[in-house]
C-alpha cells in the first residue's frame, strides 16, 4: 500500500513538475516577445528581451534540467506563434546564448542554495553569456545572418560602425557591439530576477 502512495505521489509530483515547466515557459514565450533594441550600441536587429528572467527563476526553483526545458519551450512557441524573421538564426541565437547564460548560474546555485551563491551565478552566467556571444556571432552567427539574407558581413559591421565609429571590421563589431550588449542584457536581467525569486518561487513551491 505504502509502495502505492509512493508511487501517486511520484507521478503527482512529476506532473506538477511538468505543469510548472510550462507555465514559465509560456511566461518566458510572452517576455520574449516583448522585445526592443538597444539603439545606443548595437543595430536594430539586435533585440533585447526579459525572457531569462522566467527561465533562471523556473531553473532556480525547479533545478538545471527544467531550465533547458523552459528555454526551449519558449523557442518553440515562438515559432509556433510568431513565425520566424530570421531563417531561424535569431532563434537559434536565443537559445544558444540564453542557456550559456541560464546554465552556469544553474550549477552554482545548486551547489548551495544561498543568496551568495545566486549572485556569483548570475555573475558567471553573464560573463559566460557575453563570452559565448562574442564567438557565437563571430563564427556562426554573423556569417549565417549574412548567408541567408543575401547580404555581405561587411553590410553588417557598416551598421554597428554606424552607431560606433571604432568598428572597422567583423572583431571589432562583436567586441565593441555585441559583447558590451549582452553584458548589459545580462545585468539586466540578473537584477530582474533577483527582485522578483524571492516572491515568486513560494508559488513554484506549493
């Protein structure tokens, strides 16, 4: 009989898992889609968005493996939903930097669930965010932006030259551009999400 119990509460407590999985999610689905530019530093197809926010605090409370869950989640409804403008570059950008930002600050949390520890997390996911990004786009992203739309890496690096003289070519552009954005992006974000874990992941803890 106790067997039995055991197991209704594993299956009520795995679907409650799945439940809340979702629901940030759809949360992170909506804040990414609230998205804007950062004019000041980076060309308009760069978009800024709070997504994160609901995917480090899904992670925080629901552990590393819901986070990746969560973020791809909020990929996929937003190709569902939205479409994509980007051949799925932008999209595959989003995922791939969001979790080089959620993961590390997943395991650093888990080690030890203490508010030291969720500032050093989000600190090193931030870092590790704006470090991914620059190889990302340097490597990847950058010339498959250009692939798909037809257009040369140089158009692209004119657009951030535009907006910062200092860049004179592809380096420069995700040194002097992309990197100083997702740092701003990260401590954003980090600051958003300490705010609100605090009251919100009671909730995710019922």
């Amino acid at each position: 009989m106790s067997e039995n119990v055991q197991t209704v509460e594993r299956k009520v407590s795995t679907i409650k898992r799945v439940a809340l999985m979702a629901i940030m999610g759809a949360l992170a689905f909506v804040l990414m889609s609230i998205e804007f530019p950062l004019p000041f530093i980076a060309p308009p197809f760069y978009k800024f968005d709070l997504s994160e926010v609901a995917v480090l605090i899904g992670g925080f409370s629901l552990g590393p493996f819901a986070a990746v869950c969560i973020e791809a989640l909020k990929i996929v409804l937003h190709l569902l939903f939205k479409g994509t403008v980007t051949a799925f570059v932008g999209e595959l950008a989003n995922f791939l930097i969001g979790l080089s930002f959620v993961l590390p600050a997943m395991f650093i949390y888990k080690k030890q669930k203490t508010k030291k520890n969720a500032f050093i997390g989000l600190g090193v996911g931030t870092i590790v965010m704006a470090t991914t990004g620059v190889i990302a786009n340097y490597f990847l992203l950058l010339p498959a932006y250009a692939y798909f739309f037809h257009t040369s890496i140089s158009s692209i690096v004119k657009a951030g030259q535009a907006i910062i003289p200092l860049i004179q070519d592809s380096l420069g552009f995700v040194l002097l551009s992309v990197l100083p954005f997702n740092l701003i992006k990260g401590i954003i974000v980090s600051i958003c999400t300490l705010l609100l874990y605090k009251s919100i992941s009671p909730l995710l803890h019922r």
